[in-house]
C-alpha cells in the first residue's frame, strides 16, 4: 500500500511539473512573438523614415536643378566685362593670324625679289629677333608664373625655329620654298583660329560654372 501511494505521489509531481512546463512555454512563445514584432515594426518604420528621406532629397534637387536651369535660360546674354574678355580673345588670335601671315607673305616676296645671300642674312636676323621676344615671354612668365605668357613663349620659339628650317629650305629645295612657305603659314593661321576657338569656348564654360555655383550657394 505504502508503494502504491508512493507511486501514486511521484506521478502527481510529475503532471505537476509537467504542466508547469506546459504553462511556462506559451508564456514564452508569446514573449518572442511579440519581440519579433516590436523588431519587425521597428524596421518597417526605419525603412518608411528613409524612404520620405529619399523622396524629400530627390525633390529639393530637382528643385535647385529646375531654379538653375531658369537662372541659366534668364542670364544666357553674358554681362558686358565677360563678353569684352571672350572678344578681346578673339581680336588678339586675328591680329596674330593676321601679322604671321603678313611675315610669310613678305618671306616669300623677299625669295622672289631678293639675292639668296641676302635672304639668308634676313632670315638670320628674323630668327634671332623672335628667338629674343621668345625669351623676354619665357622670363615674364616665369615672374608672373603664368601660363598665357609661357604658351606665347613657345609659340614664338616654334616661329624661330621654323624661320631656321626656311632659310636651310631656300638653300636646299628653293623650287619648294613657296608651296612650303605657304603651307606652314596655313598650319599657324588654323592652330590660332582653333585656339581661340578653345578659349572662347572655355572662358564661356568657366563663367557658366561660376553662375551656377553662385546660384547653388544662394539657394
């Protein structure tokens, strides 16, 4: 008898605990469930919170994009001070087209007209005189550190040493020296027009970009 009730007592310890356990595990999984919620709630809103955040930014850029593209549209005539810079470029690039294709020009009169030996001797001078005016350039600009005087500089440089090559060309292929003469001084007059097509162009872009960085400040 005494056994049966032992028996009888562990068996009701353990439906004891049994349902202990029982009670404990939905309490449990409700408190995970809600966790997972709270958590997935929680992302929802930081993914929602960043999205009005993608949406806000893409308006105001195209807002700024819109106000500069107006801006631009508005000031598209270029004030009086930029404009007189772009046509003082192009001015200064004509007048230099102008003067080298007089010097070639004169170059090939002075073939026509003139005794070898006295040509050889103008040319002479011709080159050291450029040769000189390319030097004053090259110590101006290394004063001023600037590069519009350095690129002069070796502009004229590259005039004295083809003034050399003609003045070899008259002594060694004299029946080519004008077609030669006439060729490079056509090769002189379309690099300035490209550079001052260069110039204008990017002097124009520059002062574009200083508008919009202007209006971008402003705004």
């Amino acid at each position: 008898m005494e056994e049966n009730k032992k028996k009888e007592k562990k068996s009701k310890d353990v439906n004891k605990v049994a349902n202990q356990k029982e009670k404990k595990e939905p309490k449990e999984q409700n408190k995970n469930s809600k966790q997972e919620t709270n958590s997935k709630n929680k992302i929802q809103v930081k993914e929602k919170q960043e999205e009005k955040n993608n949406k806000i930014k893409k308006a105001e850029k195209l807002e700024i994009q819109e106000e500069v593209e107006k801006e631009l549209k508005n000031n598209k005539k270029l004030p009086k001070e930029e404009q007189y810079k772009l046509n003082s470029i192009v001015f200064q690039n004509l007048c230099t087209i102008i003067v080298i294709m007089v010097y070639f020009i004169f170059l090939i009169l002075g073939f026509i007209n003139i005794e070898i030996p006295v040509l050889i001797t103008d040319f002479k001078v011709f080159s050291l005189t450029i040769l000189a005016l390319a030097i004053i350039f090259f110590e101006i600009a290394y004063k001023k550190d600037s590069g519009k005087y350095c690129i002069t500089g070796i502009e004229m440089l590259v005039l004295s040493l083809v003034t050399v090559a003609l003045m070899y060309i008259t002594i060694m292929y004299p029946a080519k020296y004008i077609y030669i003469t006439s060729a490079v001084s056509f090769v002189f007059a379309i690099y300035y027009v490209g550079k001052a097509i260069v110039l204008y162009c990017k002097t124009k872009k520059n002062y574009s970009i200083d508008s919009m960085n202007k209006i971008i400040k402003n705004k």
